[in-house]
C-alpha cells in the first residue's frame, strides 16, 4: 500500500515537473519572440526616422545657403541649435539601427583569431590613441567561433571607452588579457587607468542610452556599451563591469569558444 502510494506520487512530481518544464518553455519562446518582434520595430522605426530627417536637413542646408546673410545673430543661433539636434537625432537613429542588427543582420560563426581582431582595432583607433598619448598593451588572446563583423565592434567599443573616459592628467594605459576558464569558454578584460566609474550603476550603463558620466565633457549616446553587451548575448556570453571611481575601469566580457550549432543571420 505505501509502494503503491509512493509510485503514485513519484508520477505526480513527474507530471508537474513536466508542467513546469512546458511553462518554462513556453516562456522562454514568448521572451525570444518578443525580442525578435522589439529589434524589428527598432530596425523599422529607424529607417522610417532616418528619411524625414534627411529633408529637414536639406531644408536647412538650403535655408542657410539662400537666407543666411538675411539671418540677425538669434536667427543664426537657431539654426545652430536646430542643426545640432538634427545632427543628434542622426546619431541616436543609426545608434538605435546598429543596435538592432545585432540579431536581424548578424552574421554566420566562424574560427576568429582575436589577436588579429584586436589588432586591427588598434589600427583604426591609431589617431585617438596618438592624440591621447595612450599605450595599448595586448595579451596574447584566443581563437573562437564567432561573427568577426560583430567582436571587431566589440573590442573597438571597449577600447575607444577607455580611451574617452582617460584622465586629463595622465596618460591611459590599457591592457587587454585573456584566460580560458574551465567550461571551454574565454574571458577576454579590457582594464584602464581612467576615470572609472560608480559601481553602482554597473548593470544599468549596459542598457540602451544609459551614460556613466553626464553629456557635458564626454561626446556619445550611451549605446556603445549596450550594443556590446548584445553581442556578447548573441555569442552566448556575458559582460561585466568593475571599476573604482577615480581609479579606472574593467570590462569582462566572457564568450563560449566553440558552439555546437554555428548561428547564421536571423531575418529582419
């Protein structure tokens, strides 16, 4: 009677645990759908901002060209001021589509060497590095299955951070390293001498048009770190941030080296 009893309840558990796994699921796909459906609408809603704003600027381009010896001084500082919203607005729309191609145009995975990846981040950032007097220090770093159009943003993102929020002071030095860690996975850091930031506030500067620091002295919109956490989820890992403020900043981005399945592009 208690065998009987016990088995009876072995395939109640068993029947919900199926229940809850269904549920999971279920949630799970909801959740995937409706992030799908959100870079849609961004991807959609971008390009229709990005023509509108184009007109404008022509309008005011050609309002210039035409008036501008016309224009008494509160009329020139108008068009100024529409002239920068505008050149804003341009900004924050090809930010919010950059964004949103993360997952509708990204690309298929490949074998990525991140040496060379990181090199040529530095090739392109070379003038901001001179004109910083920065010295980059690069580890040796690994080779991983990855979309190369997206780790190169990735570690350009990261870098051109720690070049931006440097100390007027002193000179940055940044230092990218690496290790592997026991679940075939790779954590790749991205440290500086620089500014830093509150700690606090560590998850929220890695949300879309969230800043460390307010607009007054540092140029950008708040999306580079967004847009590299999206990548780092789109290659089934995970990014952090550490820092002191005052003392400088720390970024971990943590990425499987290989995957199973090799994702390709996903449709708009």
């Amino acid at each position: 009677m208690e065998l009987a009893q016990g088995n009876d309840d072995v395939r109640e558990l068993r029947r919900q645990l199926e229940e809850t796994n269904k549920a999971m699921w279920s949630l799970y796909k909801d959740l995937d759908d409706r992030n799908a459906e959100l870079d849609r609408f961004a991807l959609i809603a971008s390009h229709d901002l990005k023509e509108p704003a184009r007109r404008v600027m022509a309008r005011l381009d050609r309002l210039e060209a035409e008036c501008g010896d016309r224009l008494d001084a509160a009329g020139k500082d108008h068009v100024a001021d529409m002239r920068q919203t505008l050149e804003r607005m341009t900004t924050l729309i090809e930010a919010l589509l950059n964004f949103a191609r993360v997952t509708s145009q990204g690309g298929p995975f490949a074998p990525t060497d991140l040496n060379a990846v990181a090199d040529e981040v530095v090739a392109d950032l070379s003038s901001r590095i001179r004109e910083a007097e920065a010295r980059i220090e690069l580890g040796e770093l690994p080779t991983i299955d990855g979309d190369p159009l997206q780790l190169h943003p990735l570690l350009q993102n990261l870098i051109g951070n720690a070049l931006k929020f440097r100390k007027e002071s002193l000179p940055p030095v940044i230092r990218v390293t690496s290790r592997l860690i026991a679940d075939d996975s790779c954590e790749i850091r991205v440290a500086d001498n620089g500014i830093g930031f509150d700690p606090r506030y560590a998850q929220q500067v890695l949300q879309p048009f969230r800043r460390r620091h307010g607009r007054g002295r540092y140029d950008g919109i708040g999306m580079g770190l967004a847009i590299c956490d999206k990548i780092a989820t789109r290659h089934g890992g995970t990014i952090t941030l550490d820092g002191v403020l005052g003392e400088g900043t720390t970024v971990t981005v943590v990425l499987p080296r290989n995957h199973a399945v090799r994702p390709a592009p996903t449709e708009a």
